[in-house]
C-alpha cells in the first residue's frame, strides 16, 4: 500500500530487527534522535519477546516533515540483523523501498526476492569487526541508512558522541568510524536514492525532544509538584520509575522501590496522608495486587495517583506486549462501590499534561485516580514540544494552621463533599484515618445512618467532579459514513486511518475519550444518535469501552474493531474494517 | 511535656476486659508525654487487629490502615516527613503473618519507626484461629488437630534482617515495657519491641501464669545487646525459660531516611509544588 506520496505528506519508516542482545532498539533510537536533530518528525515503537537474550526484536522508526502519531503497516526500509529477520520482514516493505544486509551472513531465498524492493548488500560484519568487533554491525548499518536518507552524518556523529560519552572515548570512536564505514560505502555505491530522502520544508523545527510515554507521565508527574513515589518494577510500566529516580535529585523526589505492589500503594498512601504528593505505577498484574490498597486511599480520602500500563493478561500473559484488557478492571477495582476516576491518556504529549490534571485531581477531590495507558504509549518514542508556561500547579482542599477551625473535623460532610484536610505537624488538625467506616471525626462508626451519609459524601465528590471535566469532541465531518470511538492509545492510529479514508473519499469522524470515568453521558448519546454508523476501535477481546457505553447509555454500539493479539493497530487495519463495514450495505 | 490527659481522643476502646491493649495503650501515653514530644508531630499508624484500634484513643495523628500493611504506610510517612516521630501497633497476625514479607524488608533498610507488636499468638479479632507465633500443636478452630507450623520467631528474624534495636517485653510489667519502648523511639533506626500479651479470651494455652513462671529479664543477667550472632543465639531460646529485655541494640548504623539528601532541608511533604521549572528534565532527554 502506497500512502500519498506529495512531499509534505511523505513518510519514511525504518526497521532493524533481530535477537535481543544486537542492540536494536538502543540503536535504532540513535536514527531517531538523529532525525530529530536534522528537524524531522519521529515516531518509533519496537516489538520484542519478554527475554534478555535471544528471540526477535524490531524497532521501527517512523519520520516525516509533518507530525506522526502513529506507526505504519509498511515500512520503506529493513535492516534485518539476523536471518530470520529476512522472512519476518521483508513482505512488510513497501513498493520500492529497500533492504540493507550483508550478504555473507544473510541469504535471501527465492521466496523472500522481490523485483520492486532494492537489496542493498553492505559488508556490514566486516566493517564492524575493522572497528572493534561483530556487535557493531548495527552502527555500520545505521551509516548506510543515514547516507541512503541523505541525513547529515554530522548529526549522526554527535548523537552517536552524546550517546555513547558515558561508556568513554574509545567506545566513541569505535562506533563513529563503523558508523562512518557504512556512510561512505552507501555514498559510494548507492548514489543519491530521492526514494527514501525527505524535504526538509514543511514543519521541521529542533526544538523537540524525543519522549516515551513512560517518560513523559514522569515529566507530568513532575511537573504536578509529585515528591513521592513508590512502586515494583513491571514491564511495561518500569521505566516510570526508572525516570522519576533519575530526577530524583534534581526535584527533591524520593523514590522508592519497594518489596511488592501491596507495599508500594500503602506507601504512597502514607506519604500521601502527610501531604507530598505521590504516586505508584505498574501494570495490570501489579494492580490487582494494589486493589485493596487503592480501596484505602479511596476510604481514607487520601489523594494518589496511579499508573497502570496495560499489558495482555491475564497472569503473567504477555509481559513485553500491548493491549487494552484492563479497562473494567481499572473501573471496577476494590469492594464495594466508591467513585474510580479514570483517564485515558490517547498521545504522548497527552501523558504529561493529563498527569498534571490527574494529581490535581486526586488533591482536590482527596481521591485516588487511576492513569491508565498501555505498553504501546508507555514505550513509543516521538518527538514532541511541551508548552509549560500556561500550566496551573496548585494546593487544593487542605488547610493552612491559620484556617483550621476549632471544632476540626477531617471528614466533615459538606454539599460538595469534600472535606479540607489537614497534615502530620499541624496543631489543630490532629485525627486519625481509618479504613473502617467511620464518622465526620474519623473514628470508627458502624451506625447505618452515618454509613449512608459518608457513601454519599464520597459519591458527591464525583458528581462535582462530573461538572468540572470537559467532554471529548466529535471530530471530522457530521454528515460522516460512519463515526469511530476509541479510547487511551488508539487516537494516534485512528487518526492515521483517518487520514487514509479520507483520502480514499470515505468520510469519517471519531471521538476519542480520555476521561472513561466520569463518563460522558450525554455526549456519547448525541454523538451515537446522530450517527450512521457506529464502531468502537478497542486494543482488546471483547470491546471494553463498548460495554462501557451500554452500561451508561442503553446504547448498543453496532460495530467493534477489535484486535487483541497483544500488538497495536495498524492504521491500515482500522481502515481496512471500516471499509468493510460502510460498504457492508 | 503534653499532659497525659490531652492525649485522650474521648474515644473509649472496647477491648476484653483485662486486655494488655489497656496496658499499652497508657504506656504508649506516657511514653509520649515523658519523651516530651509534640502529639502533632507523632503519626501512630496501625493495621487490622484488636489492638490496631489503637490510634483512636490516642490524640495525636493516627493512620489505622490495612490488615498487614502497617509498616508500608508507616515508611512512607517518614520518608514524606522524617521529622514526625513514628509508631507502629499492630498484632501478630498483622506484623508476622500477613505482612511478614514488610517486616522484613522495613528491618533492613533500617528505616527510623518504632514498631509494637501485641503478640498473643492467636487470632482474636476472627476470634481464636492460630497465628503465626501460636506454639505447634496449638488447637484452634481452623487447627483441630493442633497447629502443625513452626512458629515464627520474631526476635530472631528482626535481628537477622537488620534491626537495630530488638526487644521483647512482658506487658504485665508496665515499667519494663515503657522503658523498652521509650528507647525503642529514641533509638535512630528500625525497632521491635515484640510485646507478650496474652488473649484472655481466645489463648487459653499460653495464659498469664503460663507466662509468668517462664519470664526472666535479660537485664538482670551478664548478657550484653551489643554482638549479632550472640543475640541471635539469645533470640532462640524460648523454652523452658522466655528472656524479656533488650537483645540487640547497633548504635550508628545510618537510617534508609538519612541516606536520602534530597531529604536533608525541607522535607518532601513540605517541598513548594508551584511553578515547577522543567528545563532541567527536558534538558536530560535532550
């Protein structure tokens, strides 16, 4: 499938693959950041088994002169490491791209051959062990690629420099010269190729950074004043805590990692109960472990926030893989009924603002919110611009010692229903927090009236709440074929394939949600009821979302694109279903 | 030095009569008062148990949390703010059984919280089942036939876990118990005082008598608090005769909280949350 090929809309998407251990994702984020610095768009995301050594791993890089959100079904070039990255791979390319390899280590059989892909055979082993040895294969490979794109091999040398300047001078060189082996011959051998070259007009700019996901939910999380966060390491949610440590000493964080999820919630929790801010962060595994935790902050009105980044379940399932299975479970977590706010976030910049909203949240309403992504938005990189200027960073619902009244009561029913708080070291706050049910004072009281008056209390928080989150927005024309709803990571793909029908002369219009829980009620309604058709775009078996919206409409929704075999969707694919079904009648 | 009387929430517990919750619970009191500490800058957080109510009848702030999950939330208190004095109450059950894998590991990063165990090997708040320091053989109603675990061993596995100071103590005297506790908050570090507290009502083996004709105070014998592997080889005895007293105290080992120095000036619970400048992050992934 060829995607519109005018020069503004032009894309290239770049592919190592090969067994964990040859670097391909370290490194092909070197290309990454290397396009970044020459101005372009990026967009990269890698697939990889749950195992140190061995097995098959690829990272693709997606880079254009405009913003890309989203990967795509075909890439324009593969640099398999290994054989078996020939036969995964090579039906992936697009028509007239190319493959870089090294012909003495890698055979490409009859049936791999293609007329309209170009196979670009480099010494790659030979060059690297001129440089230091076999493992720089990679770096000699992404020399070939930056000479076949025509990017600058400054840019290519002063990331490689920056990258590797930890691990000392020689490690540098090394990696420059390999680097710089593979450049040459390309220049040399292959000529100018416009195929796989991009203008440089359109929006290119460096004042990007590239970002995970995970990373920009702890720049968020920063950002929101958060002092404390305690968590277990679980892919695809580590590198969360992996950043904040990092920071740690630059924001004044304490990080700790703790003995299990059970332990990590309760400990936010208690840092939480003195006022820093905290959070926790894990997978859907992990949370099941913190369920009756996320119950206490909930009971004990105690603010937290908490990370879930989805993988396929259930149990251990498919650690290093993405889906979006654990949508009700994130609604429903806990006994008993309590209002669970969660938010979606759909892009990567979303994350880090979305997360500042999420502990302003949490404070305000003394509740804890749930951020729920998946390991596609935890662990794709884009280059992006964060506006931090107009972010509002706020205390909220607690009391100065000046404020505290005399007759001080911590859970004090009130119209809204929050209940200002007070903090270990303030004179005239003093209480305790129970777990039990308890009265306006927070001692324990089983007394039926007061449990129906402290449910409601906690009840109405949301419902103020409710009013103050803004509803998603149907985008696209309102005479469209079909309307596509989606939630959390899908809204770069959907948005993609979009674009695609667009072109294809099929109109659509989608609206993605970011808050699940308050849920737009009304919204949903007017946007279904006026709908042709309808399709929920869901990452998981049963369409979560779509259960969602009978729960809460009465509606049933017509269509699900689902996909659920623990990778993302391809735009390609959604355009695919939704084709099939406007032309099913 | 805070009145004793302005410790009292109003709140009245409702423990067995005869409890040794009553005996703790004015210990923990005096404790407070004759340490001369500010009742606001004290956290006592408990757990799920008959004396985990604890933090209802004493004025200070109070955290009762999940059932085994005291000593989370109790480090996370302190590493929000280490200038709060921390106390941790909690059965048994609670600290050695459901929560075993945080005693562990709060031992070892030496982290400064006191920590109480009301230790009356047996279920009470469920009503009698057998714990994890109930004798072999104890027959409870979910151990007909007599239980057929080991019991844990507390003292013996707060010092091989790195504690810093370990204690067990005999609630009936009152004086010895406030004595451990009170150094127990002093002491910079992780500490047990694991409190023999018979259940009136539930442990009808291992009663007051039982007790009192097997009790000897370290103090009042040669042994010195101050070698690893002789505590450890002190911690294991039990029978015929059970040490109370202090069996291990490690002076300057430093805290998990002082070895943080992003905790040295204003504490992260106090730390200004405004305009937070984020060059510095962008900076780092640039």
């Amino acid at each position: 499938m060829d995607v519109a090929e005018d020069n503004f809309e032009k894309t290239i998407s770049w592919r190592m693959a090969g067994a964990a251990g040859q670097g391909v994702v370290n490194v092909g984020l070197i290309l990454a950041k290397t396009c970044l610095k020459e101005g372009f768009h990026v967009f990269a995301n890698s697939e990889n088994p749950s195992l140190i050594r061995g097995g098959h791993n690829y990272l693709t890089v997606r880079i254009s002169n405009r913003e890309v959100k989203s990967h795509e079904k075909f890439i324009d070039i593969l640099v398999p490491l290994n054989q078996e990255s020939v036969e995964k791979h090579v039906k992936s390319i697009k028509k007239g791209g190319c493959v870089i390899f090294d012909d003495k280590k890698i055979k490409i059989s009859d049936s791999e051959k293609r007329d309209d892909v170009t196979f670009f055979s480099v010494p790659l082993e030979e060059f690297a062990k001129k440089c230091g040895g076999i493992i720089l294969e990679n770096m000699v490979a992404m020399g070939v690629t930056v000479g076949i794109m025509d990017l600058s091999f400054e840019s290519l040398s002063e990331t490689i420099a920056k990258i590797f300047s930890k691990k000392g001078e020689n490690v540098v060189k090394n990696n420059i010269d390999a680097a710089k082996l593979g450049y040459d011959y390309a220049k040399e051998n292959f000529g100018n190729n416009e195929r796989f070259k991009l203008n440089k007009s359109g929006e290119t700019s460096n004042n990007r950074i590239l970002i995970s996901g995970n990373q920009s939910i702890a720049g968020g999380a920063i950002k929101a004043g958060c002092k404390f966060m305690s968590a277990y390491p679980m892919t695809p949610a580590t590198s969360i805590m992996e950043t904040m440590a990092s920071q740690e000493r630059n924001y004044n964080i304490v990080m700790k990692q703790t003995e299990d999820e059970i332990a990590a919630i309760n400990m936010a929790i208690g840092a939480s109960f003195c006022g820093a801010r905290a959070m926790t962060a894990t997978s859907g595994g992990g949370f099941a472990l913190m369920v009756e935790g996320f119950g206490l902050a909930a009971m004990t009105e105690t603010p937290l926030v908490v990370v879930i980044s989805q993988r396929p379940g259930p149990a251990t399932g498919m650690a290093t893989r993405s889906g979006q299975g654990d949508l009700k479970f994130a609604l429903n977590a806990a006994p008993d009924d309590f209002p669970h706010i969660v938010l979606a976030p759909g892009d990567i910049e979303d994350c880090f603002y979305r997360t500042i909203e999420a502990f302003q949240i949490a404070e305000k309403y003394q509740t804890p919110v749930i951020i729920l992504i998946d390991k596609f938005l935890s662990l794709s990189y884009k280059s992006a611009h964060f506006e931090t200027s107009g972010i509002i960073v706020k205390r909220e619902s607690m009391l100065s010692e000046d404020e505290i009244p005399d007759n001080y009561k911590r859970y004090r029913i009130t119209s809204n229903g929050i209940s200002p708080r007070t903090i270990p070291g303030q004179k005239k706050g003093m209480f305790t927090a129970s777990s039990y049910e308890h009265n306006e004072e927070g001692h324990e009281d089983e007394d039926g009236n007061n449990r129906i008056r402290m449910a409601e209390k906690r009840f109405r928080k949301f419902k103020e709440l409710s009013k103050e989150i803004k509803p998603p927005e149907l985008i696209g024309p309102s005479d469209a074929d079909i309307t596509l709803l989606c939630w959390g990571s899908t809204k770069g793909v959907v948005e993609e394939a979009v674009r695609i029908l667009e072109k294809e002369g099929i109109k659509v219009n989608y609206m993605h949600y970011v808050f699940i829980s308050p849920f737009p009620e009304e919204k949903t309604k007017n946007v279904i009821n006026n709908a042709k058709k309808v399709a929920v775009v869901e990452n998981n078996q049963t369409g979560q979302l779509a259960s969602i919206i009978k729960e809460k409409t009465g509606i049933d929704v017509d269509y699900k694109i689902l996909k659920f075999n623990g990778r993302p969707f391809y735009p390609e694919e959604i355009v695919e279903e939704v084709k099939k079904i406007v032309e099913g009648d | 030095m805070v009145d004793i009387k302005d410790l009292d929430t109003g709140e009245r517990p409702t423990w067995c009569p005869g409890c040794g919750n009553y005996v703790l619970l004015s210990t923990l009191k005096a404790v407070i008062s004759e340490l001369e500490l500010q009742p606001e800058n004290v956290v006592v957080v408990s757990g799920i148990g008959c004396g985990s109510k604890m933090p209802h009848f004493i004025k200070t702030y109070g955290f009762e949390g999940l059932h085994g999950r005291i000593l989370p939330v109790a480090t996370g208190v302190k590493l929000a703010n280490k200038n709060l004095t921390v106390i941790a109450v909690g059965g048994d059950g609670d600290g050695y059984g459901i929560g075993g894998n945080h005693f562990i590991h709060a031992a070892r990063r030496n982290i400064d919280i006191t920590y109480i165990v009301q230790n009356n090997s047996v279920y009470g708040l469920t009503k009698g089942q057998y714990s994890p320091t109930s004798q072999k053989g104890f027959v409870s109603p979910t151990s007909p036939f007599g239980a057929i675990d080991e019991p844990v061993n507390p003292v013996s596995l707060a010092i091989s876990s790195g504690a810093t100071y370990v204690a067990r103590a005999w609630y009936m005297d009152a004086n010895h118990l406030k004595e451990l506790i009170k150094n127990g908050v002093k002491h910079k570090g992780f500490a047990l005082i694991d409190v023999l507290q018979p259940c009136l009502t539930f442990n009808k083996i291992n009663t007051i008598e039982w007790y009192t004709e097997k009790i000897y105070k370290l103090e009042e014998t040669e042994y010195k608090p101050n070698d690893k592997l002789i505590a450890f080889e002190k911690s294991q005895e039990f029978y015929p005769k059970i040490p109370i007293g202090l069996f291990y105290k490690e002076d300057g080992k430093p805290t998990y909280e002082d070895q943080l120095p992003q905790t040295e000036g204003k504490q992260p619970a106090e730390q200004k949350i405004e305009n937070i400048d984020m060059n510095l992050f962008f900076k780092t992934l640039k």
